[in-house]
C-alpha cells in the first residue's frame, strides 16, 4: 500500500517500477490519496486496487484482503 503523493516520489511512481520489474510485478499493490482521479492513476500505474482517502479502517481490511 502507497501513498500517491508523499515524500519525494510518488506512490504511483513506485507501483509503476515495481510493475515492471518481473521480480516484483505479482507483488499486491493499494495506492491511496485524496486525489479526486485516484482511480484513473491507479489504472494507469497498474495498481491492483485504491482507496480514496479519507477511509474507514473496515474499507481497508476489506481492499487488502481482496488484493492478498
């Protein structure tokens, strides 16, 4: 799980390498914001899921199990 905007790289930045990466490209990925299009960056990245922040902890569990 990965913040889109955080520190000095992006969290969609991050999924993107890890996507690319055949070591890495089956490895589950959440990316998370408060951005209004996080689901149009989470496709882009290829992220296998989002969660639009603010979240309840429930929605959370939820995604996480879904995508482990």
């Amino acid at each position: 799980m990965d913040d889109h905007i955080k520190g000095s790289k992006k969290g969609s930045e991050v999924i993107k390498e890890l996507k690319a990466d055949p070591d890495t490209e089956e490895l589950p990925s959440v990316l998370t914001s408060t951005a209004s299009d996080i689901a149009k960056t989470a496709a882009e990245c290829k992220a296998d899921d989002f969660i639009e922040k603010p979240f309840d902890l429930d929605h959370m569990v939820d995604v996480v199990k879904r995508n482990s």
